[in-house]
C-alpha cells in the first residue's frame, strides 16, 4: 500500500467566530424565533407544574406531568429521526408548531373556563410531549442546512446557548404572570410564541430536496437506525452512562415544585426564579466549557458533574434559607449543562452523517426514558419515604453511580467517519431492481495458518462496521478441505440497503479493512461474490 507524499504546510485558517452563524439572515431568524418559543413552553411547563400542585398535594401526581412531557420523546424519538430524514423538514415543523399551539390553546381556555383537571392536564402535556418528540431530531437535522460547514459547530453551540437563554427567562417570567395575571395568559403567552416560530418557517424558502433513486422508506430506515445502536459498541457506552446519570439526576426536576412549595414555603413566582436559575448557571457552565474542556478529559466532566449535582440535590433536601437556594440551582444548572453538552457530543462525534437523526433519535429515547422513569420512580419513592428523603437518596446514588461510571471511558471519537468510497461497484450481468434481495455478499480470503489468529481478530472488528452498515447477519467459514481458505459472508435485506452500504463505509472501516486484507495470501485480491435471493416458481 503506498503512501501520498506530504503537502507543503499551509497557513491555518482562521477560526469562524462564536456568532458567525447569525450573519447568516435564514440562521438568524429561525435562531431569534425558537429563542421565543422555547421560552413560550417553558412558561408553560412552569403554569402546569404549578397548577397540578393546586389540584393534587400528591408527590406522584406532581412528577408525573414531568413524565407526561417525557415520556412521548422516548417513546417516539425513533420514528421521529426516521421522518425528519423522508419528509420535507419545513413543512413537517410548521405542522408540528400548529398542533403546539391548539395544545396550549386548549390549556388556557381549560383555565378560563375553570375545567381543568388533573387528568385533563397530565394529557394535555403528552400531547405536548408528542409535539417535542417529533420536533427535536426534525430541528437538529435542519442546522446543517442553514450555515456552511465552517460554521456548523458555532451554529450547534448558538442552539444550546438559545435553550438556556429560554430557559433563564421563560420559568421566571412564567411565574411572574402566573402570579400576576393567572395560568389562563400564561398559556396565552406560549401560544403568541408560537406564531413567531410558524411565520419564520414559512418566511424561509428551503432548497427542494434532489430525487435519489436510493431514498430510504420508514420501515427500512428505521430498522437500519436500529441495526446502527445495536451494533455499535462505542454507542453503547454513552447510552449506558446517559442512562444511569439522567436517571438519578432526574429527581431534582420531578420534585422541584414540592421543594419550592413545601421545604421552601415559596410562591409560583419563586419557583419560576429557581428555574430560572438553573438556566443562568447552565449559561455560565457553557461559556465556561471550553476551559473545563482543557483541564479535565470528558469522563472528568461527567464525574465533576455528577457529583455537583449530588451536592446540590442533598443542599436542597436540607430546607436551606430561600435566597441560598438560587445559587444551589446555579451551580446545579452549570453540572446539568457540562453532562449534557459532554455527552451529545461524545454522541455525535461517533456517529456518522448518514444515521446520525436515527441514532441521536436513540439518544434521545435514552435520554427521555431515564428522565421520565426516573420521575415517576422519584415521585413514588418521595410519596412512600417524604421528600427529603427521597432527595438524599437520589444524591447518594448519583454520586455512586458516577464513580463507577467512571471505570467505563467514554469513547474519543476521534476517528475519520467521512465516506471513502473506496468500494467498487458490484458486477452484473443485467440491470438489478432495487428492492431484489435478500443479498448474500461472499468474500473468499487465503490466510497462512501462522496468521489466523490476527487475521480472525481483525475480521472480529470489521464485521462490526458490516452490521452497522446494514447487515443483519455475517459470519465466517472455512473450506473443509483446505482450512487456509476462509469465506467471510454477511446478509443485506435488498439490493438497494447494498448498494447504500457502498455510500457508507467510512475511512475508519477502510483501514480496518486494509489490515484484514494484509493477511491475504497470493498477488490476486479476495473474490468477492454477490448471490440475489430468488424466489421459486409456484
């Protein structure tokens, strides 16, 4: 294999600025209109988490408007990444922002009207939550369309800043016309939100989408999705971790109304101050990520995290005086914010662009599902033991949760995941229909008996990358025989999900694969073989 001699150095380019993307007029006002509406729903979880303690004293009713919102991103952010990759992207989300603002129109006339239940209230908030599940992989997808790829990092960064812009402002000035003006115009406020949201998407023109004959189907597309989470190990890994942290950490949010109303003796106002300050202080823990980046590697933030985090859960159950409870929350929001930020980018350095809405749609179902069991879990364990109770213990999990945690590394995501495109295409003998299969791909391989061993270690990393990029079955045997002739084998579901398989091997999969081939005996390369699935006459 030889080698390409090295360029002349280059001058580095100049890195792109913090707010560049907002030179960009599209990125700009859509950036500007989900800064409103963000904060429209954030004033509107604020009215329902306080509306529900008027109606029920009950600690499990409390936390379970907190699933109801959580519950649908898990159960749906699947089936959400895989329509935000076959739909068209504007219109889905204008139609996502109706069915918004008919929920919170529904809410606020439930509260003119005096009819508001619990029942009425925690479904209510589903739908929302069904609204959000289908949004959020939909609105991540879109970015890269809005700014060139120069810009694409400082665009991402800009998003998460605008979510905790929202949710400062949104919690308190939701409790401020809570207090003031009822839960009736707070819901008013989120549906006005709304309106900005759907007039930028319908002010900005999105490029038509060019035909491909290769287009992925929902059903396809979500099992290859699927196939992706299933297969990758380094996946694995920061779902695990996410999945014991937000689970844990989960009980400050479920419980945050009881400790503001009850261990704190605050009002609806108050309580949109303490989310309020769980947004400033996940601002400051942003603009503060970089140097936290240079001094700790990311399983040193998720462990930093964790145990801020724990501190500030066991602070709270302590009943402390109400002003020392803002800067409990602060330095609460800058842990939540570094373990946030920490690990969807561990997950999106991992993964590359052609999966990268279905398995952040995974993420996320992980994300959602630890959030949301983990609050009906707390709010049942608070009903069963008292609230402080229940805070103390969820401390004491996290903190031990972290620390073994940390024995298991978060992957560096380092590696060069770019197509290489290195495949040739497949011979034929006459045009294949695309949805022909199912597809059995042999390779036929001469190793030295010195070099099984590594050879099969080799082949051991590679089928990973075949199963993650559409196998769902692979194997390897050898010539009875002669046992230094070695046949590997895998299994695609159609022509079609082959032939994508040629789009998707990825530079990392190609030096994998060179290694494998370096254990080939003879000047001839492996025969590869193709054998179509035919079905036979009736």
């Amino acid at each position: 294999m030889s080698e390409n001699p090295p360029s002349p150095p280059s001058a580095p380019a100049a890195a792109p600025g913090a707010f560049a993307p907002l030179k960009r007029p599209v990125f700009a006002v859509l950036w500007v209109a989900t800064v409103l509406g963000n904060t429209g729903s954030f004033m509107r979880d604020v009215a329902s988490a306080w509306i529900v303690t008027d109606l029920s004293a009950s600690p499990a009713a409390v936390a379970t408007i907190q699933a109801a919102a959580m519950l649908p991103v898990f159960l749906l952010a699947m089936p959400a990444g895989v329509l935000s990759d076959i739909l068209d992207r504007r219109r889905f989300l204008i139609a996502i922002q109706i069915g918004l603002a008919c929920v919170s129109g529904a809410l606020m006339l439930l509260s003119l009207t005096g009819l508001m239940t619990v029942s009425s209230l925690i479904a209510l908030t589903f739908l929302g939550g069904i609204g959000a599940a289908l949004m959020a992989p939909t609105w991540q997808s879109i970015v890269p369309e809005l700014v060139p790829r120069s810009d694409l990092k400082s665009a991402v960064a800009l998003n998460s800043l605008g979510i905790n812009i929202s949710r400062s402002i949104g919690p308190a000035l939701g409790g401020v016309l809570l207090a003031a003006f009822g839960a009736a115009v707070t819901y008013g406020a989120d549906v006005a939100s709304y309106v900005f949201v759907i007039a930028a998407l319908v002010w900005w023109r999105r490029p038509a989408t060019p035909h491909d004959e290769l287009g992925e189907r929902f059903p396809g597309a979500f099992r290859a999705g699927l196939r992706y989470a299933r297969s990758s190990k380094e996946m694995h890994v920061v779902l695990l971790r996410s999945a014991f942290f937000f689970a844990f950490a989960s009980a400050v949010w479920a419980l945050l109304p009881l400790v503001a109303r009850g261990l704190l003796k605050g009002d609806a106002a108050y309580y949109g101050l303490l989310l309020g300050s769980v947004g400033v202080g996940a601002i400051g823990g942003a603009l503060l990520m970089p140097r936290l980046r240079g001094r700790l590697s990311a399983d040193g933030l998720i462990l930093a995290a964790s145990l801020v985090t724990a501190v500030a859960t066991v602070a709270l159950a302590l009943a402390p005086p109400r002003w020392l409870a803002v800067p409990i929350l602060l330095a609460m929001g800058a842990a939540w914010i570094t373990a946030l930020t920490t690990l969807n980018a561990t997950a999106q350095s991992i993964l590359p662009n052609w999966v990268r809405g279905r398995a952040l749609a995974v993420y996320l179902t992980v994300f959602n599902g630890a959030m949301a069991g983990g609050s009906i879990a707390w709010g049942l364990v608070a009903q069963a033991v008292g609230l402080q109770a229940a805070l103390v213990i969820a401390a004491g999990g996290l903190a031990v949760v972290g620390l073994i945690m940390h024995r298991m590394p978060l992957p560096a995501g380092e590696a060069d995941l770019t197509p290489s495109m290195h495949w040739p295409e497949p011979a034929m003998a006459e045009p294949i229909p695309n949805d022909r299969g199912p597809v059995l791909i042999l390779i036929e391989y001469r190793v030295a008996r010195a070099d099984r061993e590594a050879f099969l270690k080799a082949l051991e990393r590679l089928s990973a990358a075949r199963r993650r990029d559409g196998a769902y079955a692979w194997g390897i045997s050898e010539d009875s025989a002669n046992p230094e002739e070695m046949l590997e084998w895998f299994m695609v579901e159609s022509w079609a999900e082959h032939r994508r398989q040629h789009r998707r091997v990825s530079h990392a999969d190609a030096d994998v694969q060179a290694e494998v081939l370096s254990f080939h005996q003879g000047d001839a390369p492996p025969v590869v073989r193709h054998w179509i699935g035919v079905d036979p006459p009736r």
